[in-house]
C-alpha cells in the first residue's frame, strides 16, 4: 500500500485579521469625521425664538 500525504492544516486565517484591521481603521475614520463636522458645521435653523432656552431641571432634596 501507499503512503498518505498528512493533511495540511488550514491556513490562519490571515484575511480575519485584515478585516479586523480594516474595521477599526474605518470606525476610527468615522469617529474623527464626525468630531471634526460637529465642530465646524453651524445648525441649519437658529433657536426658536418663542422658547427659553432648555436647562436641566434641579435635583429636588429628599424630605
């Protein structure tokens, strides 16, 4: 009889870790250009001016 080949393991994975890389790479993109439009976009609509402005409401004490 013949001999067998011993079957060759599967190769990790290497695009798992590329895509990996890939997805936080594009969140951290993300993550900055919504920081950087945030900060340099102005509101398309002023304030209402029939509204007071909103405040937090105060923490009432406990009897």
């Amino acid at each position: 009889m013949g001999r067998h080949r011993r079957p060759v393991a599967p190769a990790k994975a290497p695009t798992r870790e590329a895509r990996r890389r890939l997805t936080a790479g594009l969140a951290g993109a993300s993550a900055l250009v919504a920081t950087v439009l945030a900060l340099t976009v102005d509101p398309a609509a002023p304030p209402a001016p029939d509204r007071a402005p909103a405040t937090a409401p105060e923490p009432q004490a406990a009897p």
